[in-house]
C-alpha cells in the first residue's frame, strides 16, 4: 500500500467521523452551538473529502504513467 493510499484512507474515515458529528448536532438545532457545530462540521467533512480526491488523483497519474512506460518498452 502506497503513502497517497494510506493518507487517502485515513482522510476518509476522519471525512465520515466529522460528517456523523455534525449530523448529531442536528439534533438541538435550536441551539446556537449547535448550529455552528453542524456547519462546522458539514464544512470540515467536504474539506477533508476534497482532499480525498486529491490524493486519489495524484495515485491514479501515478499508476497511469508507471503503466504507460512499462508498455512504452515492449
């Protein structure tokens, strides 16, 4: 397993912690904390999505190139 694979993995579960924390203040919306919890929440868990797809796109031009020279020499 590569490190951009690794990191991408541990960015997703922290990604899915945050979003479930921020659904559970949805509970007492009344409250003002709990606002700034859910879209402190919802915002740091698109944040940390963002940065998924960022990893996994550096692994995919990674594998990409590692296969086109291998296929290049034969």
């Amino acid at each position: 397993m590569s490190r951009e694979n690794i990191w991408g993995t541990c960015i997703f579960i922290i990604s899915i912690i945050v979003e479930v924390i921020g659904t559970s203040a949805f509970k007492e919306f009344t409250q003002v904390c709990s606002r700034i919890m859910a879209i402190i929440g919802y915002g740091a868990s698109f944040y940390f999505l963002s940065l998924v797809f960022i990893y996994s796109q550096k692994l995919t031009e990674k594998n990409y190139i590692i296969t086109c020279s291998v296929s290049d020499k034969y």
